[in-house]
C-alpha cells in the first residue's frame, strides 16, 4: 500500500468513526461518556479506575474526572471502595447503564461492518489489531488486552471450581467471563 493509499484509509476510518455517532441522540450522551460506558462494560475488576480509563481514551485525568460526574449523574456509572484496595476507587456501569448500552451506535456500525466484509470480519479485526498495536507504540500506552491472550494467564489452574483460570501476575482467581475482559495490566503471550 503507498502512502496515500494509507491516509486514503485514515479519511475512510475518521469518517466512519464520526458517520457512526452522528443522528444518534441517547440520554444526551457524548462521545467521551460512549467511551467510559464501553469501557466499564469491557474491564475486569483490575482495570475500573479513573486512572486506568484515562489511559486507555488517551485523556487527563481531569477531563476522565468530569465524564464520570456526568455518568454517575445520570445514573449510568457509580463509584465505590475497591475490594481489594479500600483507599482505590472503583468504577461499574449501574443496570441502567447496562441497558443504555444495549442501544450504543456502534453497533449499527457493527452491522455494516459485518455487511461489508460478507458475515467475515475476521480478517478485518486483525488488519484493526495491528494497525491500533503500531498507534498504541507511538503514543508509548498500553495494549488493554484481553485477559486470555496474557502470558500471565494460567488457565484451568484449579479445574472444577468457580473460578478455574489463575493471574499469575496479580496472584488472583479468574472466571471464564473475567477471562474475556480488557486488563490494564495485559501483556501478550508470546
Ligand atoms: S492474566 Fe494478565 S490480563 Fe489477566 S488479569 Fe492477570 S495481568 Fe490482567
């Protein structure tokens, strides 16, 4: 691919990112607050904090600090003592969050990326992969991976219960849901 061909898909990605919220009008939702929502849908009990979340949108944390006031306001997010720190601060999507969710506009985009790539999106997901892997290098942030694509993912440690997986790094038990969230502490697997 030559360069222009390169920006030609940088329009095309800009373009759609913007095509893809605009006529949608929820709870007067903007794009930052979509983005917290989405993210506290997808974070597992390591990652909930402001901090994390600021990381992973490329925000300050001050701007962050402004789009979970407007959350919780409206009922969709609240904050609590972390289980397992009482000074940390947790984050979680409330019910009604969750059911705001269920209306995201990116998931009309969704449709037409399945339309487009005929039902196989596959290919496309990893094309996205690798070009979000060399943008995340450049701004030197971190990868935000899924939990079972970590070299610290012991799975199965303790077949039989509950939760079976194991965090070799953070010495936690892992269920098989938590084993598909997003970690800020995720590292690949070689
Ligand atoms: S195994 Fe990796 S991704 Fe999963 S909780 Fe531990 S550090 Fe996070």
């Amino acid at each position: 691919m030559t360069i222009s061909k390169a920006l030609e898909a940088a329009y095309l990605v800009g373009r759609l990112e913007r095509l893809a919220r605009s006529g949608v009008t929820v709870e007067g939702l903007n794009p930052a607050q979509w983005e917290a929502l989405r993210y506290l849908a997808r974070a597992n009990r390591f990652s909930r904090t402001p901090a994390a979340l600021a990381d992973y949108v490329g925000s300050t944390r001050g701007t962050i600090s402004q789009t979970l006031i407007a959350l919780e306001q409206k009922g969709l997010a609240a904050r609590r003592a972390s289980a397992r720190d009482g000074r940390s601060v947790e984050l979680a999507l409330t019910r009604r969050g969750e059911a705001v969710l269920k209306q995201d506009p990116l998931l009309h985009l969704a449709q037409d990326i399945a339309l487009g790539t005929d039902d196989d999106p596959a290919k496309l997901v990893t094309t996205l992969q690798a070009i979000l892997a060399a943008t995340i290098a450049r701004n030197e942030g971190r990868a935000f991976g899924v939990c079972h694509s970590c070299r610290h993912f012991r799975r199965n440690a303790r077949p039989g219960a509950s939760s079976p997986h194991h965090c070799g790094l953070l010495d936690e038990p892992l269920s098989e849901a938590d084993s598909k969230d997003i970690c800020q502490e995720q590292e690949a697997a070689a």
